[in-house]
C-alpha cells in the first residue's frame, strides 16, 4: 500500500512507481498533515468523482480543495474556500467547473483550471447535506434539512424551490440518471417522484405498514433508474421497482449493523446499468458489498480499526474512495477486491498423490460463524511449502489455546516473547480475541439507553478532558459501567482507570466497555473487598513480593514511612498510565493480555524494582507522589523482562496467582453479575449519597428560593430606581416638552404673521390681479363697445344714406304721379289705375298684416325657445354672471344711453323727412280729391268686381284662418312642453339659488336687463316704429336689429371669457385658503 503525504504542498505527483493493490484492495492512502506539524492531520470531509472516473475532488475541514487524477498520476490544490465544506458535485456540464457546499449555507461555483469563482448562490437556512445534478450537467439540486433547492446551472439562478411544513423534514431530493424524474425523500419515509420540467408529481411511494419505521436516511439508485435502494435506522434495506412502484425486496443485514449510513450500487460495464452489487456502509465503519439477487456478502471494505466515515464509489466501477475515521483517503481498487469473486472455477480434474501418514486432527481449527479473518503481513520472500510438523500439544491443550479469529494463545505469547509487542495494524484485533469480547450489543443498548449516571453528571468539573469526543465517551463508559454494578458508581479511581481504554476505543465504545469490564472483573480481583478503602489484600501481595526480591529497598520504604498505598496504588488504580508514555502502555499492556492476571502486579513490582536507585535516593513522602504520579525514565522492555523473572522465580505461596483466579471472559449473551464488594457499604453509601443529594437539592432549592427572593428584592428595588429615574426623566422631558412646545407656539405665532402677511400679498396680488383683469376687460368691452358703436354710426349712416335716396326717389315719384295725375285728369281712364292701386295697396297690406303676425309668431316661439334655453344656462351661469354684472351695468347703461340718445336723433330727422312727406301727402290729397268726382261715376261700375273679390277673399281668409288655429294648436302644445320644462329649471335655479344664498352673505347681482326702446312721449296715428314698416306708401322701413345676432354672439364669448377667469381667481382663492386652513391645523397645539 502507497501512502501519499500532503503538507503545504500544492501539486504532485501520487506515485513514483504505480503501486499494486494490496490482498484487502487498498491502491493508495492520503494523508495531509498539518504546516509544521507532521504528527496531526487535516481530515478530509468530503469526496466527488468526475464522470470520468479517473478524478475526483476531496475537501478538507480547512476549506482547501484538492484534485486528484489518478489517470495522469498527478494532484493540485485547485481552491482554497477558507471554510469546512459539506457537499461536493464534480459532474457539471463544462467539466472544469465544480460545486461546493460551504458550512455557511452557501453554494459556490469554481474553475478547477483558472481557480477563479464562477458563481455564488445563496438561499438556504441551514446546512447543505447533498448536491445532485441532472445527467445534462445543466440543473442541480441543492437539499437542505428544510428545503431543497433547483438551479440552473447556465444562468446560477435558482428555478425553484420546495418548501415543506416544520414537522416534516427533508431528507434528500436528487435527480435519477437517464431520465427527467426528481426523487424527494422526506423524515417520514414518503417518496415523491416529479418530472424536473413541469415539477408535475408523477407518483408516490408507498410507506410500508407492516414492521417498524426504518426511519429512511441513505438512497441509491441503478444506472438504469429502475431501482431504489433505501435504508435508514435499521439492519433492513428495501429495494423499491419505480416502474411499477412497488417493493421488490426487503434484504436483511448481519445483527452487527444496527444503522445505513450510506447507500451505492457499484456499477458494472457488463449489466446493462442493472447493477446488482450494492455498497451498505453502517455504523461500524464497515462498507459491505452485497448481490442484491443472490443476498449474499461479496467483500468488505474497512474494518472496525479503521473506520470509514463516508464513501464515493467510480461511475465506470473501477474504484472506490473512502473517507477514513481518522481524515486520512484510502482509494480501493474494486477489480482486488473482486478478484476472488471473478476468479475462474477450479479444475474437475484432481490428481491423487501418496503421502506420509500423520495424524492431521491436530490441524484442524474452528471457525466461528460470521468471523471475517484480517489478512496478515506478507512477507517478500517465498513461503515455504515443505510438509508442516505435527503439533508438539495434545489437541486438548490446542483446544483451550484456540481463540477467536483463528488465532492461537501460544503463538501469540511466543510472537510476544520474540518481538516484545505485537503489530501495531493487528493489536487491536489481538486483544479482542485474547479478551474474548462477547460484543452484546443489546444488553449494551439497554445499559447506554438508561443514560447518564448521576454520579457521572459532573465528570467534567473533576476530570476537564479538552477534547469534547472524549469527555462524553469517557462518561457514557463509565455510566454504563455504574449502571451494570452498583460499585463503579461509588469507586473514585474509575476515571483514571478506564480513560486510556476509553481513549484507545474512542470510536467503539461497545469494545470499550467490554474491555474495561473484563480488566476489572480478571485482573482487578478483589480490590473492592475492601471498599472504600484500596485494596489491602493486593497491596500486601505486592509488598510481600517486594520484600521477597528487594528487601533494602522495602526497608527504605518503611524507614521513610512510604506505604504500599503509595508506590503500588497509583500504578495500580491508573493501569501504569501516568508514568508511561502511550507506545510503553500499549507494549505493557501486550503482555498483560496475555499472560495470567496476577501479571500485573508482577509489573508493579518489577517497575519500582527497576526504578530503586532513584527511590533510594527520595526520602521526603512529596518526593515519592510526585515519583509515582509522573513519568519517568523507565526502560520498558527491561522492566518486562523483571517481571516476566519475578513470575517465574516467586515462591508459590508467595505468588499472586495462588490468590487470583485464572482468566474468565464476560458471558455471551447477558454480562455476569459483579457483587464482589462489600453491598452493605455501597448502599449504605448509595442512601449517603441519596440522602445528601436530597440535602443538597434542597438546600439549592431554598439557595434557588433565596436568589430568587433576592433577585426579586434586586428586582423590586431596580424597578424602584428606574421608576424614579423614570420619573425625573419623565419631568425633564415633560419640561423639556413644555420648552419645545412654547418654542413652536411661538414658531407657530411666527408662522402665522407670516401666513398672514402671505395672505395679505396673495389677497393684493389677486385684487391687483382682479382689478388688472377687470381693466384688461373693460377696456376691451368699451373696444368693442366703441367698434360696435362706429359700426352702428357705419349703419346708421349708410341707413340715412339709403333713406335719403329713397326719399328722393319719392319725391321723384311723387313729381311723376303729380304730373301723371294732371294727366288723369284728362284722361278718364286714369281712375281705373287709381282704383287698381288702391286695390293692391289693400293687398300688400294684408299680406304685411299676415307677415307681421307670423313673425310676431315666429318670435314668440323662438323667445319660448331661447327663454327656455337660457333658463337652463341661467342656472349654468348665473354664478358666473354674478361678478362681471355689476360693472357691466355700468357699461350697458351707458351703451343704451348713447343708442337712446343716436335712436332720439334717427327719429328727429325722421319726423323731418315725415313732415316733408306729409307735406308732399297733402298736395298730392288736394289733387286727389279731384279726381274724386271722376272715380265716383266709375265706382258703381267697378262695385260688383269688388265685392266678387271681397267673397274671394273671405274664403281665402277663413281657409288661413283654419290654418292658422292648427298652427296655433301645435304652438300652444309645444309652449305647454316648454314650459314644463321651464318651470323645472325655474325650481332647480331656485334650489341652486337658496344654497348660493346660505353660501354668501348677500345676494347675487341681478341679471342684466334687456335693452328697452323707451316709450315716445307722443301718441296716435302718426308715431312711426322704426322697426316697424310704415303704413304709408312712400315711408321707408328702417331696423336696429340688423346684425344684432353677431352682437350677441361677440358679447357671449367676452361674458365667458369673463367666467373662465372668474372660476380661476376662485379656485386659486381656495386653494389658497386650504392651504392656511392646514398650516394653522398643524401648528395649533
């Protein structure tokens, strides 16, 4: 076997020369060693193949990450993380990348090539305890005792994540090779299968009902991924099919396996990923490959020696790495270790050959069921096949010589006598087989499981042990041990005498307690006889043996008032272990092992004989302790051989072996009653130390009581204090409160002048604004006014213009129709044209009459209409109205005034130009009369036309009149409608006006008057209306209403723009006033 050393040492080779496997398949051992440090190693935690199969990565509690390739006989240090690593994965899609699970939780991704960090993912609450990745290398599952986490391993961005209730916990999730299918196992044995792209669950497991709960904790899967193997707190593996989802097989382990810690099937390039070997890794340190078909054990791996803590086992089947108890990797070489198994079978053939005859009973050699023999040392030279010697004993003697394991006690006394010890690697296993350990493991569960003894509770305060491992260890022994006789609980030297077995089977303490227990019952016989006091019987043997072989130096003792008590207890109650070193302990112990109990007085004899020259030298009793409580310079292998002497030259009846029984091992099965020791002392002492554990319970319940009381007054007066103080500082900030509160009314009063005086400038700078405003729109109404004005002068002008063109026309007419009536009067038939015109000038006048009336019609619907419509926009804008009214009256009573006064001026020269015409009238009535004479002989004639067209007529106006009461009709309806809806409006305007009223302290300005033509002063016949046709011939019609619509349309859009700039004034005005109203609310007190 190689063995590789790694310090500091960053890269190398792993051989010089390939090693070959050992006959137990071990290839290669690597140890790392501490800097400067030889003797301590760095143990390795955790171990990760590539997919490959050739290298693989471990991590060492330091946090450095190591490679090895065995392919190219080469190892680097590829990473140093500075932290204890928990998981490793190494079979990542780029295979220069791997992962690691760091003991903070964390999950980092390194380049094995350029040592750099690749990615850091975090998420988990508590320790990683596995990775798994999918086959592609793309994803990885990260599973922790809570939840288990997926990755992409592309983009290091978590996929998603299983979270599970506190009661339930997970125990591993992973993916399943060739396929798409993720495994979650949960602390309550349930098995969830779900596909990795939905996470849709595919199946469940069934959780086995029959038996106890195995309690799942190792999971392993075939190459195929038809097969789960699952095993836990059990001897018991199940072996589940997941196509069919059920149990094929449940196959028991030997009773040495109480627990699985670790599960893995062993891949084979000839079964089509079946894989039916299977790893079982349990709590002895001991990796058992089995046939899952046959349920047969092929080989092991391990031994109880060298315990492996966890296993990595090739993807290609080809090796096999094991993290030992101790840090140190062993790599195994699986074709070795099948070679017995693959070997091919042996021939039919066999050839008789004569011989001599001998007796061959005595080579025959028991073999016990279920023993595995440890291979021993190879030698290099060539054994010797000569014919072996018959045995020089009877069988009887070999018989009583055989032990366990195949070996023989004479042989090994004999090895022992040549070699002085026996071979560090085997030692172990020799003193099991010498001490015949029975190894009951239940009857010591039942002992382990009472728990601690109660006079082991404190084994920390009188023995402080620095490593924690070995302090519980030393008290769980020991507590056993109290638990088993009722005397190991009461003897103070225990400790002392069971710590260098506790310390050499650390990590066994099934073998520990079985040692302790047989040195005590064989070779610590009667030593309690005279309990509590030492064992005065052995005591005076070893004295008697002293005085027989070194009577000086006894006399010595005696003059110098040094006891057996002395120099032979404390070797005896610590088993040598104080003045020997761990190698001489290990050597003295070899041959007390194998030879008759008494032997280890002989060895306390032996050791002060060899030591008399510096005891005769010692005459102070400090000098003597100190001597025998210390290590000294002690040739162990001459003190040996004085004690091998005094064995065989002491006198029988001075010999210890005439009072001491010969060697009994413990009894298979239950362990045998130990009552050699006064029982009435131990109970006595048992009810002592029960009744002074009463005593002390009580007295620390009243010492509790008191503490508490005092606490209670500690409290009670803290409690006081801090009330006062509490009370001080609840005056001081009352005071300061009281400043701070006075600071902010006068900040507050501050504030306010300030917000006032604010106020006051927004209140100017909106007046300012308001009257600014005002005379931007007064200014632009007189504008208007002015512009109307000079289009009303325009008007008026081209109005007199036209008026008097047509006046002249009239005159001119009239000078014609004078000269046409001078004519008349000597033409007879001008009077029938006077009658025709008079008769069309009835005409026109009716038909004028009928015009008039259906405009008067016309503008009294369309009044109903725009009455109605401005109902409606009255309540719209009679708030918006209210403010621009009051100077607009001003406005509008000047505009009419000045209208009045140019429409008084238009009427003047109107009643001029009327008189003029009057004038004219008359001249033309005194020749008119004239021809009155003439018409009067014609009217006779032209009567019966008349009254013919007179019938017309009234037919004609009983069929308008008719049409004219259908209209009415269908007018007085409409005006019904209207005004319904009219009187709506009214009520809604009314309602709306009595909230403006509550709103405002005064009323609204009135709505602005309609522009009234003021009543002539003169009555009768001869008032002309301007707006009015004239009734005469030759008056002219004249109307202010032209262009009145475009003047009311400008006027409309001036009143809005008006109302548009109001309603912003009033909600800057609100705002403004919102604003002071929160100010002075926050800073009110």
């Amino acid at each position: 076997m190689h063995t590789v050393h790694i310090s500091n040492t960053q890269h190398g080779e792993l051989w010089h020369r390939k090693p070959v496997p050992t006959k137990n398949g071990i290839l290669l051992m690597i140890i790392r060693s501490a800097a400067g440090y030889q003797s301590k190693t760095v143990r390795f935690l955790q171990v990760a193949f590539d997919t490959t199969g050739e290298a693989f990565l471990a991590g060492d509690h330091h946090g450095n990450i190591y490679m090895f390739d065995m392919s190219r006989n080469r190892f680097k240090l590829v990473q140093k993380t500075g932290q204890a690593c928990t998981a490793l994965a190494f079979s990542l899609r780029r295979t220069t990348e791997f992962l690691v699970a760091l003991s903070d939780y964390s999950i980092k991704c390194y380049d094995k090539e350029t040592k750099q960090l690749v990615s850091w993912m975090r998420g988990h609450e508590g320790a990683v305890s596995s990775l798994s990745v999918h086959g592609s290398g793309r994803y990885a599952i990260s599973t922790s005792s809570d939840t288990a986490q997926l990755w992409d391993l592309d983009t290091f961005q978590r996929k998603r994540k299983l979270n599970v209730r506190h009661s339930v916990g997970v125990q591993k999730v992973f993916f399943l090779p060739l396929g798409n299918t993720i495994l979650s196992c949960f602390t309550d044995d349930s098995i969830f299968a779900w596909e990795s792209d939905t996470l849709f669950c595919k199946y469940q497991l069934p959780v086995p009902q029959d038996g106890p709960r195995i309690h799942y904790k190792a999971f392993a899967v075939t190459r195929d991924g038809k097969t789960l193997a699952a095993a836990g707190r059990s001897n018991l593996i199940h072996l589940w099919s997941l196509d069919s989802q059920q149990l094929l097989r449940i196959i028991q382990m030997p009773q040495e396996v109480r627990t699985v810690r670790h599960l893995d099937f062993l891949p084979d390039s000839f079964d089509g990923g079946s894989s039916q070997i299977l790893g079982v890794l349990s709590q002895d340190g001991l990796m058992r490959f089995i046939d899952t078909q046959t349920c047969k054990q092929l080989f092991e791996i391990g031994s109880p020696d060298d315990a492996i803590n966890s296993a990595a086992v090739c993807p290609k089947g080809r090796h096999v790495v094991a993290v030992m108890d101790d840090g140190a990797l062993r790599v195994y070489n699986v074709q070795a270790l099948t070679q017995e198994i693959n070997k091919p079978p042996q021939s039919l053939v066999k050839r008789v050959t004569a011989g001599k005859k001998t007796d061959t009973s005595g080579l025959k050699v028991k073999v016990h069921a279920g023993a595995v023999l440890r291979p021993a040392k190879t030698s290099a030279r060539k054994p010797r096949t000569g014919t072996p010697r018959p045995p020089a004993v009877s069988t009887l003697q070999n018989k009583e010589n055989d032990l366990p394991g195949g070996l023989n006690k004479k042989r090994l006394q004999a090895l022992l006598r040549s070699c002085g010890e026996y071979p560090a690697k085997y030692r172990l296993f020799i003193w099991r087989s010498l001490l015949q350990l029975p190894e009951n493991h239940a009857v010591f569960s039942s002992l382990t499981d009472k728990g601690l003894h109660s006079a082991y509770m404190c084994l920390r305060e009188r023995y402080p042990i620095k490593s924690h491992k070995l302090q519980r260890g030393l008290q769980r022994v020991l507590s056993a041990l109290a638990h088993w006789s009722a005397i190991f609980g009461e003897a103070e030297y225990l400790p002392l005498l069971a710590f260098p077995f506790v310390k050499l089977f650390q990590n066994n303490p099934l073998i520990c307690f079985e040692v302790v227990a047989t040195v005590i019952v064989n070779w610590c016989q009667h030593w309690f006889e005279y309990f509590p006091n030492p064992p005065l019987n052995i005591l005076s043997m070893v004295e008697n043996v002293l005085a027989h072989h070194d009577k000086e130096l006894l006399r010595h003792f005696v003059d110098c008032g040094v006891t057996s008590q002395l120099y032979a207890w404390p070797l005896l109650e610590t088993l040598f272990s104080e003045v020997l070193t761990r190698d001489e302990w290990l050597k003295l112990f070899d041959n007390v092992f194998s030879n008759h109990p008494s032997f280890l007085l002989m060895s306390v004899v032996a050791y002060v004989t060899c030591c008399r020259a510096p005891l005769l030298l010692c005459t102070h009793r400090d000098d003597f302790e100190y001597f025998f409580h210390h290590r000294n310079n002690t040739d162990t292998s001459a003190m040996l051989k004085e004690t091998y002497r005094l064995m065989e030259l002491t006198p029988a009846d001075l010999h210890p072996s005439s009072l001491l029984n010969d060697f009994e091992p413990l009894t298979p099965g239950q362990y045998p009653i130990f009552n050699k020791y006064p029982t009435f002392i131990v109970e006595y002492q048992c009810r002592e130390r029960e009744r002074i554990r009463q005593q002390e319970v009580e007295y620390l319940r009243e010492r509790q009581a008191l503490q508490e009381l005092r606490a209670e007054a500690v409290r009670q007066q803290a409690e006081d204090e801090a009330w006062y103080a509490q009370q001080e500082l609840l005056q001081q900030a009352e005071e300061q409160r009281r400043r701070i509160l006075q600071e902010e009314e006068n900040k507050l009063a501050h504030q306010r002048t300030r917000l006032a005086a604010m106020k006051r400038e927004l209140k100017v700078k909106e007046l300012t604004l308001l009257d600014a405003a005002r005379v931007r729109f007064l200014k632009q109404q007189q504008n208007q006014r002015r512009m109307e004005l000079s289009r009303l002068d325009d008007e008026i002008q081209r109005k007199m213009a036209l008026r008097e063109q047509e006046t002249a026309m009239a005159v001119q007419d009239m000078e014609v129709r004078q000269m046409e009536l001078d004519a008349q009067r000597r033409l007879f038939e001008q009077q029938l044209a006077k009658a025709h015109e008079s008769t069309s000038k009835d005409v026109r006048a009716e038909v004028d009459a009928r015009r008039r009336r259906a405009e008067i019609e016309d503008s009294a619907f369309h009044n109903l209409l725009q009455t109605d419509g401005d109902l409606g926009r009255e309540t719209r804008r009679v708030l918006e109205e209210s403010l621009a009214e009051a100077g607009q009256l001003d406005t509008d009573a000047e505009w009419q005034t000045e209208v009045i006064r140019r429409l008084t001026t238009s009427e003047e020269e109107q009643e001029k130009q009327r008189q003029q015409l009057a004038k004219l009238s008359r001249e033309t009535h005194a020749k008119e009369e004239q021809l009155v004479q003439m018409m009067m002989e014609v009217e006779g004639k032209r009567w019966n036309d008349v009254v013919d067209k007179q019938a017309m007529q009234d037919e004609e106006k009983q069929a308008g009149t008719s049409a004219d009461a259908q209209q009415k009709s269908v007018l007085s309806q409409h005006v019904d409608e209207i005004t319904q809806h009219r009187d709506a409006l009214r009520r809604s305007q009314e309602e709306f006006s009595n909230l403006q009223r509550e709103r405002r302290t005064r009323s609204p300005c009135s709505t602005r008057r309609r522009l009234q033509k003021p009543s002539s002063p003169q009555a009768g016949t001869d008032t002309v209306c301007l707006n009015n046709q004239s009734p005469s011939d030759s008056s002219t019609c004249f109307s202010l209403e032209r262009g009145r619509g475009r003047l009311d349309h400008e006027e409309r859009e001036l009143l809005q723009e008006v109302r548009d700039l109001r309603k912003k004034l009033a909600a800057r005005a609100r705002a403004a006033d919102c604003t002071v109203y929160s100010a002075s609310s926050h800073h009110s007190p």
